[in-house]
C-alpha cells in the first residue's frame, strides 16, 4: 500500500500554474547573448531584433498616412496642452495630448510618456485629472510623470494606449479607469498579431509625429513609461533605434513570477513562445548601447514573491550586452523604497543628463 496523497486520492489542487513553473524551468531561451558562439553583440542585436518583430507581430502591420489633427488647446497653467488625433494604421487612430513648456525656446528635447493599467490613460501621464477616480489613481501611483516632464522643459507626447482612455473597448464602457487587454488579445491573436505589436506599432508611428512636428527636437527623443507603459517603452526601444534613452519602471522583472500566476500576467504582456526566445533583461540587452534607467519599486508586489531576486538577474543579463557594447555606465537601475509607483527622484535628472547637450 502506498502513501495516499491528495493527488493519488483524486483530490489536490488541479491549477495549471505547477506545469507553467516547470515548463519554465526547463526553458534554454535560445535567442540570449552569447548563446551562439562568437557572435558579436551586435550581430546579437539584428538578428534577436528580426526575431522579435516577427513573434509580437509587428511585421504584419503597415503604416498609412498619420494625418494629424489639433482638436484643442488650453492653458494647462504651467504649460500648453493640445489633443491630437494621429492615424497609426488602417482603422486605427490614437489620440494623444502634446504638453508644451512656457518656457524655454522650440524646438524642445521630446519625452514620450506612456502610462500603464492605471488611471485610465493619458490622462493620468499628462496630469489631467477629469474624475476623481482619476485623481486618486495619479496620487497613488505618482502617475503625472508626463506633466512633471513637461514642467522640466521637455515637450511631452502622452497617448492613449489600444485598449486605454478614448481608445478602450465598448465592453469597458462606463468603467473609465478600465482596460480592454483581453478583448484586443482575442482580437490579434488569430491574425498573428499581438497586444504588444499594436502598442509598438502606435509608438513607432509616435516617433515619426515628433519628426514631423517642428516643436519637437527629435534628434533628443526619450521614452518613459510605467507599467504597462514601461513594458510598452522596453520592447519600442529594443525594436526602434531612434529614441536616444529610455525609463523603464516597474515592469522589468524574470518573466517566471508570471509563469506561476504571480503578479497574475494580463493579456498585453505576452506574445507566441516570447519565452522560448528570451526574458526581459534580454529585451532590455537590445537597447545598449542607448542611455536606459531602470526603476525598481523594492515592496513592489508586481515583482513577484521572489522581490528583488527576480528582478537584479534580469539587469545582469541586459547588463552583459552593454558590458560587450562599452556602455555599461549607460544602464542604470535605480531601485527606490517604494511599491509600485512612478519615482521622479532620479527619472527627472536623467532626462536631463541624457538629452541635453
Ligand atoms: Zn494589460
């Protein structure tokens, strides 16, 4: 007679979450630095570049004319504040507000600013607090980085993720701090496309407005996100070169605390098999040479069970590339005593060292 267990008793916790975990761990992500034997860093880079656009999806989508449109402008007290619509593909138009320094002369260094799940948009990155609801969530999160950059003297472009704002859903009608991941997930997939290739697509179609508009210095470009919009900037840099630096906040982990439900993934985050090809110090290894911060709330919960330890791995192995690249004083990781929130401590003085000349 055997030990009768839960599980030989027909009992037990029948989560899939085990199989995930183990799954991963046996994982050799084939597409890491250093993985094919003299490959230089790189020749790393375009190929891992190739690879990725294909797995997220962002080669099946083509650009159409961005035919801008300036709906308002107001006087936001310490800056201008415009909405522009901008058409970033076939049926597919993002609004966004362009925030302008009073001060200062134009054209201006330009900080795209890409909020996450909370506070329903560009509103909360560009400060504008229309609901109550979206005033709590800028105050819990810190989320008008946007506007703080824009108070700094950078022009701002805050747009509206797929998905976010003006831009949800009508299943998320009413709830004006709700997104609309899973749906768009449902949507893509069958088409071969992803979340994360619509968003890169709209941010791409973004850096070429800042080329367009004359206010924008865009040969000074950088792009901040949280979140969500942390996410969102770390693949667009890993995948456009145009930008000259990037803020990464509470996003950058090991993607094994997803693989076991812990934070619980959204839709957005993934794509086909991303994690046979690599984890996300690789992703952030495709912007090195490139200034990048990386902020890390230490009691964030989105870290996983693991804090830190899940997170520093992730450094290091972006850490290499930069080592190969002579850049390695370009990767920042600033770790600040908070959860998850925006921390404009060191972001702001980053900004600065790297777009100003
Ligand atoms: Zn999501």
């Amino acid at each position: 007679m055997g030990t009768v267990t839960n599980e030989t008793a027909g009992g037990g916790d029948f989560s899939a979450r085990a199989f995930f975990l183990e799954r991963f761990a046996e994982l050799e992500p084939d597409l890491r630095f250093g993985a094919v034997p003299e490959e230089t860093a790189a020749q790393w880079q375009k190929r891992t570049r190739g690879v990725l656009s294909s797995v997220i999806g962002l080669r099946r989508l083509s650009p159409v004319s961005l035919s801008p449109k300036t709906t308002e402008r107001v006087d936001a007290g310490t800056h201008w504040r415009e909405r522009v619509v901008l058409q970033t593909g076939p049926g597919r138009r993002m609004p966004i507000y362009v925030l302008i320094p009073k001060t200062g002369e134009p054209p201006y260094p330009t900080v795209i600013a890409v909020h996450g799940h909370a506070g329903g948009g560009k509103a909360a990155t560009a400060g504008v607090e229309a609901t109550p609801e979206t005033a709590e969530a800028i105050r819990r999160g810190n989320l008008a980085f946007g506007r703080a950059c824009c108070e700094e003297g950078f022009l701002v472009l805050c747009p509206d993720a797929q998905g976010f704002g003006e831009r949800q859903e009508p299943e998320a009608a009413g709830d004006p701090m709700a997104g609309s991941c899973q749906i768009l997930a449902n949507m893509a997939l069958p088409f071969g496309l992803t979340v994360l290739s619509l968003w890169v697509w709209d941010l791409k179609r973004l850096i070429d407005y800042a080329a367009l508009r004359p206010t924008c210095d865009s040969t000074r470009l950088a792009c901040a996100g949280f979140g969500a919009g942390g996410y969102q900037c770390l693949f667009l840099a890993a995948l456009d070169t145009r930008g000259h630096a990037s803020i990464v906040s509470g996003c950058l982990r090991g993607a094994r605390a997803a693989s076991g439900g812990q934070p619980t993934p959204c839709a957005c985050a993934g794509a086909p098999a991303l994690w046979e090809h690599m984890d996300l110090g690789d992703v952030a290894g495709l912007i090195a040479p490139r200034p990048l911060l990386v902020q890390t709330g230490r009691n964030d919960p989105r870290n996983g069970p693991a804090g830190l330890d899940n997170v520093t791995p992730q450094l290091a192995l972006a850490g290499r590339v930069y080592q190969a690249l002579d850049a390695a004083h370009r990767l920042e990781h600033a770790i600040h005593e908070g959860g998850h929130v925006w921390d404009n401590a060191r972001a702001l003085p980053f900004l600065h060292e790297a777009l100003e000349r």
